[in-house]
C-alpha cells in the first residue's frame, strides 16, 4: 500500500530551497556584507541578526573555491551554536558551499530528533541537509534512511529533496529509483501461511 502525508503550507516551506518555496529571508534593518570575508565576520557577530544575514548573503552569493574551506567552517561554527536566527540559514548556505568533506556535517544534521532540539527545530534543517547529501554522497543518506524510519515528516522531507535533485541533475533516474523507495517505506509484510496440517 502507498501512505499519503499532507503537508500544511508552514510544513512545506523547509523542504528545500531548489523546490522553490520562499527561502530564508533577512531582517529588514540587516545590511548585507561587503565582502566575503565580512560575511565570515558577521557570523562570529553576537548581535541577533547579523549571523543570519552574513549566512543568507554567503548562500546567494558567487561561489569561492579559494574561500570554501574558511566560509564552511564559521557557517558550521555558526550553526553549532544553535542560536534559532541562523540555524537555517546556515544549513542552506553550507549546501550552497559545501563540498565532500561536508558530508558528515549533513548526515549529523539528518540524524537530530527532532524532540532534542534547543532553539530551533531541526526539522527545518533536514530539507536543506538532505538536498546537498544527494547530491554529495547519496550511498550516506542510504544508509540513514532506515534508521529515520517511523518520522513521517523526516521521510516526506527526504522524499522532495531527491526528487528535486532528480529533477534539477535529469541523470540520476537510477538515485531515485533507489531511494525514493525506502523514503515512502515498504507495505507490511503479509503473515506467513499456515503450515499444512499433516
């Protein structure tokens, strides 16, 4: 049997940027960074929006393989401090940066339950998370999806990040054959027949 999930609008939304729901949005008396290496400032900034909008600027912004690797690390930094402005943000720039050695950056973020969350719900992360481990290391999200299986949300989540990257690459058919399968789970097994009485 197939499972149906409704999403409510407010649900939706951190799916997954590339799906094309609004993204994270910066506070109105926020001014922007002036340059890359501002931003990454920004970041270690206390100030309650500061940290948010140098990480929504960073994932709009013009990628910089020479800056990757210090851009990464604050935004993650930033994140591990869990402050419930910047968490988001910061899952969405770090997709938009991100290279192999993010994954286990994603897989920790996927694997968060939701009810041990602080400040910000976690499962506003996953959409952003999951979207960049396809793309990444897919055989890792594989290999989680088994253990997440009893939160619908978290599937659901999963199930339109693969399918956006499917969509957007149009050359990973064989990816989403396998793994939408195990996002939208499998019917229960049917009982074993009676053994013939003798």
């Amino acid at each position: 049997t197939t499972e149906i999930y409704t999403l409510s609008l407010h649900d939706a939304l951190p799916i997954c940027v590339k799906l094309g729901y609004p993204p994270t949005m910066k506070a109105r008396d926020a001014k922007d960074p002036a340059s890359i290496d501002d931003a990454v400032k920004m970041l270690q900034s206390t100030k309650d929006t500061e940290p948010a909008t140098a990480a929504i600027w960073l994932r709009d912004t013009t990628f910089d393989e020479k800056k990757r690797k210090d851009v990464v690390k604050a935004l993650i930094a930033t994140f591990d401090r869990d402050e419930a402005h910047s968490r988001v943000p910061c899952v969405e720039a770090i997709a938009a940066w991100a290279g192999p050695d993010e994954v286990p950056f994603f897989v920790k973020v996927l694997r968060t339950p939701a009810e041990l969350t602080a400040k910000t719900p976690p499962d506003h992360c996953w959409g952003p998370a999951a979207y960049a481990l396809v793309k990444l290391d897919p055989e890792a999200l594989a290999k989680i999806i088994p253990e997440r299986k009893n939160n619908n949300w978290w599937r659901v989540t999963v199930y339109w990040a693969v399918l956006a990257v499917s969509k957007e690459t149009g050359k990973d058919a064989t990816m989403a054959r396998r793994l939408l399968p195990l996002t939208v789970g499998t019917a229960p097994a049917s009982p074993a027949a009676p053994a013939p009485s003798t």
